[in-house]
C-alpha cells in the first residue's frame, strides 16, 4: 500500500468513527435516562401515569418507607396525569389553531402573494422558527397573557357558553390557552416552511389542467394541489407536534405552573412534563431517598418515547411525501 | 358571481388573512424585544456583571459565548467527520441508518439533555456546574444538525465533481481533500451557523449544566457555574423589580438580534453553494 493509498483509509475510518459519535451519544443517554426511572417504575408502577398527586412526602421523616426494594419518603406518590393531559391538551390548542393558519399562509405564500413579495416574506417566517424560545416565553407573559385575560378569555367564554370546556373563570390569563397559543406561533414556521417548500414543487399540468376544467383557483389548490402533497404536510404537522410536546420554557413561563391540578377549563393553569422537569428539579434533589429525581427521570424518558415516535412517524411520512412526489415528476 | 366564485374569493381571503396574522405575530415579538430591548440597553450592560437583580450582562454575555464555543469546538469536527462519512463512505443502508438516528437526535427535547446532563456530567462524572457540562449539553444538542448539514451538502454537490475525479483515479478521500471540500463549505458552514443560533437561544439543557453566576467566565473548565443570556431572561422577568425586567429585555434583544444576524449570514452563505 502507497502512503497515498494509507492516507486515504485513515481519513476513511476516522470519519467513520466520528459518525458512531451520535449512536453512541443516543445509547447513552438513554440508557443512563431508563437506569435512572427504574427505581420511580418500580415504586410507582402503572400509578405513574394515571396518578393526579405529584408528592415528594414528608422531607423531614427519619425513615424512608420501603415498597418494591425501593426507599422513598412517607407518602410520597409521583403520578403525572395532570402533566400528561397539560402537555397533551397544550399540544392539540396548538395543532388547532397553528395549523390551519399554516397551511393557509403556505397557500397564500405560493399561489396568492406576487414572486418578489413571498420571495421576501418567507425568510421573515423561517426566523420564526429561529426566536429563542424565552423570548417566545417573554412576549406570551407581556402580550398574550394580558390579551387572553382581558380581551379573548371574556369574550370566548361568553360566545362559547353552552360549551363546557370554554364556559369559565378567564384567571390571569396564564395557563392552557395562553400555553396552546404560544405553542401555536412556535410551530406555525415548521408547517408553513415544509408546506411552502412542497406546494412550491407541484408540477405546473396538473394544477393547469384542474383550471382548464372550470375549477377555480381555491378548488385546484384544495383538491389537486394539497392532495399531492398531503402526507408531507402530516408528517410536518407531525414534526411540530413534537416540538410542541417537548417545549420547555416557554411553557413554563406562560403555563401558570399548576401542581396536581387537572384542568376544568381552557383557561386553567396546567404544568406539561417537559416544563416539570425544568421546574421540579431544584426542589427533587432535597428529595434524601433520592426518589423524586427518578421520578423526573420517568418523565424524561415517557417524553423521549414520546417524541421520538411522533418524530419518526412525521419523517417516514414526509420522506413519503418526497418520494411520491419525485415518481411523480419522473412518470412525465 | 356564482356560489363557487365567491367560495374561491372566500378562501382566498383566509389565505391573505392568515399571512398577515402571521407577519403581525412576527412583527409584534420583533417590536416588543426591540422597544423593550433598546430602552434598557446602555452602554454599562456590556461592561458591568451582574450583581443580585440589577448591573449589567458582561458575565452572562461572555458565559454564552464560551458555551456556545465549547459546544462549537465539540460537535463540529465530529459532526463534519460523521457527515463526511455518511456522504462519501458509508455503504447506503449504513448511510440510512446514520441519517435516521441523527433525526432521532435532532428530535430529543432540550429539558431531556439538560437532565442526562445534570446526572451523567453535573453529579456522575463530577463536573459539577460548569462550562465543560453546559459545553457538552449543548455540543449534544448541536451535533445532528451539523452531521445533516454537511452529508446533505455534499450529496446535493454536481454528481460530476465525484465523477470526474472517480475517472482520474482519485481516492474518494483524496477527492474530499482536493476538489470536493471547497464546493461544500459554504453549506457546512450555514449548517454551523444554524448550530450557533440554536445554542445561543436553548436555556433547559443549561439550567442544570451551567448553573449561574454573577461574575465573569474564569476559564475553569469544572466546578465553576457560569452565566449565560437565556437564564436572565427566564428568571429575571420573574422578579418584581424593573430593573430586574430591563435586564431581560436587553438580554432578550441581544439574543434576538443575534439570532437575525446568523440567520441573515446563514442565508447569503446558502446562495454560494453550487446547485446539481
């Protein structure tokens, strides 16, 4: 072998080793995140996530109480219902109202605004995406809080008052709402950048050809051109309903933190699990059996699982969206 | 006008109306960071540390830049390696696998990172709060955006570029080293770029990485909690007092004007690849 010859199978194997680095960065960290939930699952079991109570126990006991071989306070008890229905019932606000208002600006975007404009209003909507996510907190404390208590909360309740979830106390204006809305904006470039993109490579005949037939303009984008690309669009949808499920803290500035509280309206305050996570640390590591800290490694790990099947769904249905696409344009 | 017409005027309508919720929503955080931003700023911000709910962001703003340096220096050269392999290496369904668990990454929460690194860095390895356990949190978060980044850069290359140098003989290797390394740097680079405005703005992986402090960055790499932009403000919009508020705010406006200035970057790079 010439040095040449070398030189080229060390950079190939070196690059190889460096692209284990992210399997192996996965495997850890899940594997470090399920050693430190078993404790709180075998304490806990199936209570975990149909609980309402979040108790560390009494923190000033002398002996821990032993159940499963696991020692934790007296009467503590570590069930998430309230986050898993917060962070749920946030999500889906956020996909109700984000979406359609997506989906419509991607149309708008492509078919409506002249080149030159959308050429300009894109990148200003794929910034969005970019915002900090405490800013996003910030800008949800100082303007849609105070809008939702004073303006949308009163006036939602008062038109949707024979529909329960609506009907209520407004509050301070945080809570599940204001949560779902911020949510909602986080999400909007997700949709509408992956829409645009897909919309934007539509063949030109089919879309032509739905006109020709007498179809007006909204008809051949509602059903020639979004069919075309639909299971692109869910798999984006998808995508950001994870990045909904696991937003941290702009969620948790805008949630009104509520502990162990299961909303009874849309304007309650909620906690979600990601949100816990960031907020209850600090306070689990007093925990002196340790247990409160593996109980919030459980939520870690429920999140991961979680996301990472909403992820991997919304990627095989956009890389779908792709391929179909692409037989498309090579059948013509 | 026919019902359809109208039905289409309609639609349309919602189209344009939706476009300009959106514009407002972007316009109305630029303007409440910006306005906020800009009356707390001050020349002082830049030069003074923090002290308990007032004084300036020196520390906070030197504590973010060498976070997001570490998680930098840490994630590039293996991302770039990683996605360098995946490109012009791997076999394909090996390359599949690779993208598939670098979307795996790229889709973890933040807060989960910050967990794993409290307890794998913070407490196991006993880093304590410290640069080296934010630099590394953040490296985690970084690292699959910059694998995908660069494999899809020099995949979408002209296929003749590999071709051409498949046809003299040339080592895929030497082809990198040569020809196909300098085609791809743009691309790489929006893709680091990017990395850098997701660092800059990310706060759960750091909470309980970094920890806070008051004072400057002191280049100890553990043991020592050090200050970071996010982290002023989440905790100092909390505080009932409005200097605590006008440091958020300035803190805040920095962030995002960062952010605009490596997305305005990252963009002008893009147009200097060369398209298949």
């Amino acid at each position: 072998m010439t040095r040449r010859r070398f030189g080229s199978k060390l950079f190939a194997v070196t690059t190889g080793i460096a692209a284990g680095g992210p399997l192996v960065v996965m495997l850890v960290l899940m594997g470090v995140l399920v050693r430190d939930a078993w404790p709180a699952w075998r304490f806990q079991g199936l209570s975990f996530f149909s609980g309402t109570v979040w108790n560390m126990g009494n923190m000033y006991a002398n002996t821990p109480i032993v159940r499963a071989g696991v020692q934790g306070a007296p009467g503590a008890s570590f069930g998430i219902l309230p986050l898993v229905v917060g962070t749920l019932y946030s999500s889906l606000i956020a996909l109700a109202v984000g979406v359609p208002i997506a989906l419509l600006t991607a149309a708008a975007l492509v078919y409506l605004a002249p080149k030159r404009v959308s050429m300009w209003l894109s990148p200003v909507i794929d910034l969005l995406a970019g915002i900090p996510s405490v800013v996003y907190g910030l800008w949800g404390v100082e303007v849609l809080a105070p809008f939702v208590q004073s303006r949308l909360g009163p006036w939602l309740s008062h038109v949707l008052r024979i529909a329960p979830f609506f009907h209520g106390p407004v509050g301070t204006g945080m809570g599940l709402l204001t949560s779902g809305l911020v949510l909602a904006v986080m999400i909007i470039p997700i949709v509408t950048a992956t829409t645009r993109e897909l919309l934007a490579q539509v063949p030109r005949l089919p879309y032509e050809g739905a006109q020709a037939l007498g179809l007006t303009s909204y008809e051949s984008v509602r059903y020639v051109a979004f069919p075309w690309v639909s299971s692109g669009v869910i798999g984006a949808v998808i995508l950001g309903w994870g990045r909904a499920l696991g937003e941290t803290m702009a969620v948790l500035m805008v949630s009104g933190n509520a502990a162990n509280y299961l909303p009874t309206n849309i304007y309650s305050p909620i906690s979600t699990m990601a949100s816990t996570v960031a907020a209850l640390l600090d306070s689990a590591l007093t925990d002196f059996t340790g247990l409160a800290v593996h109980a919030l490694a459980l939520i870690a790990v429920t999140l991961l699982a979680i996301t990472m099947a909403t992820n991997l769904l919304a990627r095989s249905l956009v890389a779908l969206g792709r391929r179909g696409l692409e037989a498309e344009g090579e059948r013509r | 006008m026919n019902a359809r017409a109208i039905r289409s005027k309609a639609a349309w309508s919602m189209a344009a109306l939706a476009l300009a919720v959106v514009m407002f929503a972007v316009i109305d955080i630029l303007a409440l960071v910006a306005g906020k931003g800009a009356a707390a700023l001050n020349g002082s911000i830049f030069t003074t540390m923090t002290t308990g709910i007032a004084g300036g962001l020196q520390n906070a703003i030197y504590g973010t830049f060498a976070l997001v340096g570490l998680g930098i220096v840490l994630s590039v050269p293996i991302g770039v390696l990683a996605g360098v392999y995946g490109a012009l290496f791997a076999p394909d369904p090996v390359a599949k696998f690779f993208r598939f668990v670098a979307e795996v990454m790229a889709g973890v929460p933040s807060i989960v990172i910050g967990y794993f690194g409290y307890t794998m860095l913070v407490v196991a390895w006993g880093f304590g709060f410290s640069l080296l356990a934010g630099g590394i949190s953040l490296a985690i978060l970084m690292l699959p955006y910059i694998v995908r980044a660069t494999e899809s850069t020099i995949r979408q290359l002209p296929h003749g570029y590999m071709e051409g140098a498949r046809a003299l003989g040339i080592t895929p290797a030497d082809a990198f080293r040569t020809i196909l390394w300098k085609p791809a740097l743009p691309g790489v680079l929006t893709g680091v770029l990017l990395a850098i405005s997701i660092g800059l703005g990310e706060t759960a992986p750091l909470l309980y990485t970094a920890g806070w402090s008051n004072f400057d960055p002191n280049w100890q790499l553990t043991k020592n909690p050090i200050g970071y932009l996010t982290y002023v403000v989440w905790t100092y919009l909390n505080e009932p007092y409005s200097a605590a508020h006008r440091l958020a705010y300035a803190a805040a406006l920095l962030l995002t004007a960062l952010v605009l200035l490596l997305h305005v970057a990252a963009k002008g790079l893009q147009r200097s690849t060369p398209a298949q």
